[in-house]
C-alpha cells in the first residue's frame, strides 16, 4: 500500500495540473477513509477483522473497475460507429454533386431547345383564345337580348322563368372568364385585368339583374302576409329562387374548397339570410309608424290590444298559410315568433321611456306581465310546441319591469297625495259646521275622511295586484308613508283647531268643538284598523322599496289620538274650571255645591264620550277620572281648608266620602248603560276614601303607621304633598311631623312595573312663608 501511495504521489502533481478536481476527491476519500477508519479499529481487539474488512474493499474495488471499463468499451464503440457513418455520408454527398454538375452541363446545352418550344406554346395560346372565341360567339351576341327579355320578367313578376334566365347569364359569364383563366394559366401567366374588364362589359346587365330580381324577391316576401290570404303563387317562386341560390351558394363553395374553381363576384348572396331579416323588417314595420301623440291616455290600452290581435292574426296566417309554402327547415312560425318578439321588445321600450301616466304603466305591464303570455297570445298550446318560450327571454328585463314599477308607485303617490290633501282640507271644512257630526248605525261619531282614505288604498292595492304582489307592496309601502304624512298633518290641525277654541271658548262657530274632537278620534281608529289590514296583506319577504325608515303610520296614530283626547281633557277641565275654587272651601264643608254641578257637567262629557269607538271610549272615561281625582286633590293641596278641631275634620273626611260617592255614582251608571266600559284596574277614585281617612284619623300618634300604608299604595306621594296633608289636619305637633316625614324619606319605595304616577300630576302650591326656622329638617 506504501509502494503504491508512492506511485500515486509521484504522479499526482502531473494529474492535478490536468484535473484539480481529482486532487480535492482524493483528499475527500482518504478523509473519509480515515474517520471510518477510526471508528472501526477504535479498540486494539477489532484489529483481527482487517483481513476480513480488506478482502471486502478490494472486491468491492474490483467491481467497480469492471464496471468502468464496460461503461468505457461501450462509450468507444458507439463513437466508432459514428466515425463510420460520417464516413459514409461524406462518400454520398460527393456522389451527389457529381450528378448535379453533369446535370447543369446538360441543361446548358438544350437552351436552343427551349427558344423554339416557347414560339410553340405562343401559338398554342393563340389558338386556344380564338377557339374560346370563335365557340362563345353565339352567347356573346345573344347577351343583349336574354338581359332584356330577363328584364321584361322581372318587371311582370315572372320571377322563376326571369331567375333562370339570370342562371345562364351567370353560368355562361363564369364559363367565359373561367376559360381565360385557364388559357392565361397554360401560357404561364394569369388573367389580365383587360380581359375581366372587357367580359364584365359584355354582363353589365347582370349585376342589374341581380339587383332587380332581390328587389322583387323582397317585396314579395315583405307583403307575404298580404299575398297568403289572396295569391301565395309568388311567395312560393321568391322560396323556391331563394332555395335555388343557396343550392348554388354550397356548390360553389364546395368547388372552391376542392381547389376548383374560384368564387364569382357577388358570391356567396346568402339569400336564406336576407329571406329572414327583411321578413322581421316586415314585422317591425308595424311598429314604426306609431308615435307619442297616438297612444297617449286611454288609447295606449287600445294600441296594444290592437297589437294583440294583429299579431295573433298574423301568427295564424303564417301557421295555416305560409308555414306550407316553405320547406320543414324554415321553421318559419318560430322565426315569425322571433321576429314579432324582437320587435315587440323595441317598441316597449320605446314606449317604456315616455312620461307615463299610472293609468298607462298598468296598461304596459298587464299587457307585458299577463296578456302576452297567456293562452290568448304567446301562451296558445298551438305555439307552444313551435318555439321554446324561454330562448325568447323577456319582453322587458328585470330592471326594466322594476324602473315601470317604481315610476307607477310614484304616479299614484302623487294622485295618493294630492287626494289625501283635499280630503283633509274637506274634514278640516266639516269641523267648523253648525251641526253635529255623522253618526254610523253603532252611533258612534265619524266623518268622510277614514272613508275616503281607506277606499283609496285598498283600491290601489287591488289594482296594484293584479299586476302582481311586488308591486302590490310597494303600492301598501307608498299608501302607508302617505297615512303617515297625513295623520302628522291631522294632529297639526288637531293643534290649531285646539287654539282657535282657547282664542275664544263662546265663538258659535265652535259649539260642537268637542263633538269633532270626539270624531277625530273615532276616524283614528277606523284608520288604525284599515292601516293594519294593508300591513297584513304585504308579503313577509319584502323588504321596502324606499331606502329610508320604513313607514310606522301606528305611532303617528297613537300620537294624533293622545292629541285629541288631551284637547277633550282640556275642554272638560275648562267647563269644570268654574266650579273647583269652590271645592274644599268653609261654604262648600257646609253645603257641598259645588260637587253636582260638576257631576252634571262631568255626566254631559261622558255622556258624549260614548259616542267614540272603542278602546278609545274607555281611555277617554279614565283619563276623564283621573282629571277630576287630580283636580280634586289639586284643590286639597291649596290648604284653603284647615281644620280647628276634631269636629271639622271629622265633617272634611265626610264630605270628601259624599262627594267621591256622587263621582262613583257617575261613573258607575255610566258602566251599567254600556256593558263594554269596566272601571280601571288602578282606580284613581279610591284615593279620595284613603284621603279622607288620613285625615279623619283621631289618634295623631298613628299618623306614622297611616302615612306608611299612604306611601305602599302611592309610592310616588313626596314629602310635600304628606306635609300639606298634615297641615289640612290643623293638630300635628312639630315632633310628630318630623317623624313622619323621616319614616316617609327613609321608606321612599320604587315605582312598581305598570304602576301610573298619580301625585306626580298633583301640585304643591310653594309654601308663603318667607323664610324658615334652621330647624335640624331644614338642614
């Protein structure tokens, strides 16, 4: 191994300076044979494996160079092989050039040959023209008079003799220029433009016939609506010429595809093509001749009935008449539906982009919507068959039925608005009549405007769906915002007419003030029906058309009613007012007055409050209990009563159980005529009792227990309103009010849930004294 690392290291300095790369890979492998090396013989007693470790590696070695040496062999004889046929390629290009200069000598020398073959082909051309010319001489000659009988067809309408006279025209003008074509491609060269020139003088007439015969062709097939009910005889030579040339367009075709032939000018005229544009050009031409003018109002409907029956009539006539004059592949009723579609499209559209009235706009989308595909029209089970409907698509598009929607919507808002407008200026009109106002066959007060209100939004709503629920809903949307308009203004007059009354109570012009009150609130609740049953007829999927707050027309209703019912509490604490400063006074302790008085007065009101619809009967008849417990208390508190001893207050107490007797009386016989009224739950009449009993109370030592079951049932009471309470008593010593008012701020129970504050609305007159004591309750 020693001998042999010699060797190699006498050599490498020779080898790296031809490869460097097998000086870094020795240097790697004896690396990398050192450390597996040292971990293999890393213990004196593995060195009795080295023979074993050693025979393996120069196996392992020796296979190796085996397989280097094939690799090597095999790499030499392929590079042999390619030696060798190198060798004999470059023995067959010198042969092939060989040949190719002896063929060059030889076509050199036959150029004299040459010269007299070309005076040949001269000659031979020479004679080819002249024997074109010479045999098309007849058809030359006979141009002018074939192009002149053709003309003389064509102008009587003999459409297929004139049709095959233009076919040898144009066979016997193909054949001439094809003939030069090929006589100009034997002499080497190709057809000169002197000689398209000059055949295409001798056809001038041709293309003039062609044009002719079209122009015919078309107006017979644009009248071949007319003609089918009279003479289909030339509707049926104009399909059979149009057959013929599209027969002619597919062989030309083909010839020029098979390398033939090449096209004649003017070819292919795909006729077929323009058979089906100028029949929906004759379609459309009923359209056009409609204007603005013609179907403004009312006869925009009778223009698109009219529509309805031309087209269905036409429909027939092609199905029954036509649709057997043309081949099966025309199919020529679905293409009449295509057309009389397409063209029914356009005209919508145009119509659709006037300044339409709601009137007009229903007319366009019923006819659209319904008529066009019902069984009357589109719809027919006859035409069903011919054309699937929905390769059609729709008359108008989406956002066009919506665009008609939203602009009939806000036609009839306009109209909706306008009306409601009037029909308030008419109520607010009847308010100021000398007489009482409407009563229905309950009695219950009303007047024209919930009527006409209600007429017209229902009827818009009917009308609206019968073009269909959408729009039915946005018409419910758009009648709702407009109640709701119209109830803020009704609550605005309500005000007003409310003002003009207080400006002058006695005006005669006013004497049936709170009967119209009282109507205005009965009218409120016929609308709140009506506004509810539009609100359940909308659909629960949609979603409002307007992009503001959707419309809440019951809350404008609720606050137009609290408006009137307050004006009626206003009126009856104005009629009452004359009576209450009497109340709790030293003359009314002894003769009570004042009380039946306003017992007639209060018995009048409620009288006229059963003239109002329910729920709002019974709010009127507690709002008017609890104005008279408040006043009465009111009254109370103004301490024009106080009593000196046991005795008065002992007759305060029982005038005060008298007179809260005489109001329950009312009230009690006013619920026994009418079985729907039924006292409050919360009824602010037994305050009066509870009162009367504090105040009768002879022991003052129990006034800390009374005050405490005053506060449980009224825990809104304050401090003032007990403090007065204690003063009417006239015998409640400074201790003893100190304590109750502490036991009254130290209790001061929560409002409970449903609970209505009743001395929140009772106010204590301030006090009249000028200063007070510093008292440890003041402080």
């Amino acid at each position: 191994m020693s001998a042999g690392n010699q060797k190699n290291g006498g050599d490498k300095p020779k080898e790296a300076a031809v490869w460097p790369e097998v000086e870094r890979a020795e240097c790697l492998a004896r690396g990398a044979a050192l450390k597996w090396a040292s971990g293999v013989f890393c213990r004196p007693e593995h060195l009795e494996r080295l023979s074993q470790y050693k025979k393996r590696e120069s196996q392992r070695t020796a296979s190796i160079h085996t397989r280097l040496k094939s690799m090597v062999q095999s790499y030499l004889e392929g590079v042999g092989w390619g030696l060798e046929q190198l060798r004999e390629a470059r023995d067959e290009l010198r042969e092939v050039s060989l040949t190719l200069k002896e063929a060059g000598l030889e076509s050199d020398g036959n150029t004299d040959c040459l010269a007299s073959l070309e005076k040949l082909r001269e000659v031979s051309v020479d004679h080819r023209q002249l024997f074109t010319t010479v045999s098309n001489l007849p058809r030359l000659y006979a141009i002018r008079s074939m192009v002149l009988e053709t003309e003389r067809l064509v102008e009587s309408r003999r459409l297929l003799e004139a049709h095959a006279r233009l076919m040898d025209l144009e066979r016997w003008q193909d054949d001439i220029l094809w003939q030069l074509h090929g006589a100009a491609g034997t002499a080497g060269g190709s057809l000169s433009s002197e000689d398209t020139e000059l055949v295409a003088k001798y056809f001038s007439g041709v293309g003039q016939l062609v044009d002719a015969l079209g122009k015919e062709l078309w107006a017979v097939v644009s009248s071949s609506l007319a003609l089918a009910r009279q003479n289909p005889t030339p509707f049926v030579s104009a399909v059979r010429i149009v057959e013929r040339e599209e027969a002619l367009d597919r062989a030309l075709l083909a010839e020029r595809g098979g390398g033939g032939r090449p096209l004649p000018a003017g070819r292919p005229r795909c006729w077929k093509a323009c058979f089906f544009q100028v029949l929906e050009e004759a379609v459309s031409a009923r359209f056009r001749s409609v204007s603005y003018l013609h179907t403004r109002g009312p006869g925009l409907a009778g223009h698109l009935s009219a529509l309805q029956h031309a087209v269905m009539a036409d429909l027939a006539t092609v199905r029954h008449l036509l649709e057997h004059c043309v081949p099966p592949h025309y199919q020529l009723t679905a293409a009449y539906l295509r057309a009389s579609h397409r063209c029914l499209q356009t005209h919508l559209a145009q119509v659709s982009s006037w300044d339409l009235e709601s009137g007009e706009i229903f007319a366009v989308l019923n006819w659209v919507l319904h008529i066009y595909n019902s069984p009357d029209m589109m719809g027919h089970p006859e035409l069903v068959t011919e054309l699937d409907r929905s390769q059609l698509g729709p008359l108008i598009s989406t956002e066009g039925v919506e665009q008609l929607q939203s602009k009939y919507v806000q036609s009839v808002r306009k109209s909706v608005s306008e009306w409601m407008h009037k029909a308030l200026q008419v109520e607010l009109q009847d308010w100021q009549r000398d007489q009482e106002p409407d009563s229905d066959h309950e009695g219950f007060y009303h007047t024209s405007l919930p009527t006409i209100i209600t007429q017209m939004l229902e009827e818009n709503a009917r009308v609206a769906l019968m073009i269909g629920e959408s729009l039915r809903d946005q018409t419910i949307q758009m009648g709702l915002y407009e109640v709701e308009n119209l109830l803020n203004r009704f609550r605005e007059a309500l005000v007003e007419f409310g003002k003009e009354h207080r400006r002058d109570p006695t005006n005669n012009k006013n004497k049936f003030y709170l009967h119209y009150l009282l109507a205005s609130i009965s009218n409120c609740i016929i609308l709140k029906k009506s506004t509810e049953s539009l609100q359940q007829q909308q659909s629960s999927r949609f979603s409002g058309m307007f992009s503001r707050t959707p419309p809440n027309p019951l809350a404008a209703l609720d606050r137009a009613v609290r408006r009137a019912c307050r004006l009626v509490m206003d009126q009856l604490l104005l009629e009452v007012q004359p009576f209450l400063p009497g109340l709790l006074t030293r003359p009314w302790l002894v003769q009570g007055d004042p009380v039946p008085k306003l017992c007639g007065v209060l018995e009048s009101h409620l009288d006229l409050y059963g003239r109002v619809r329910p729920p709002c009967r019974q709010r009127l008849q507690e709002e008017a209990q609890w104005l008279m417990v408040v006043e009465y208390v009111q009254a109370l508190m103004q301490k024009k009563l106080v009593c000196r001893s046991s005795e008065e207050r002992r007759q305060l107490a029982q005038q005060m159980i008298l007179d809260d007797q005489l109001l329950r009386e009312v009230f009690h016989s006013l619920s026994q005529q009418d079985s729907e009224v039924s006292l409050p739950e919360v009824n602010p009449l037994a305050l009066l009792p509870v009162l009367a009993d504090f105040i009768r109370l002879k022991d003052p030592g129990m006034l800390t227990l009374e005050v405490s079951g005053l506060a449980a049932k009224y825990p809104d009471i304050s401090e003032e309103h007990v403090s007065v309470l204690l003063d009417v008593r006239g015998d409640v010593s400074r201790d003893i009010r100190w304590a109750v008012l502490d036991l009254l701020e130290q209790s001061a129970p929560p409002l409970p849930a449903g609970y209505r504050p009743i001395f929140t609305d009772i106010l204590v007159p301030p006090s009249t004294l000028a200063f007070c004591l510093p008292t440890a309750k003041c402080a």
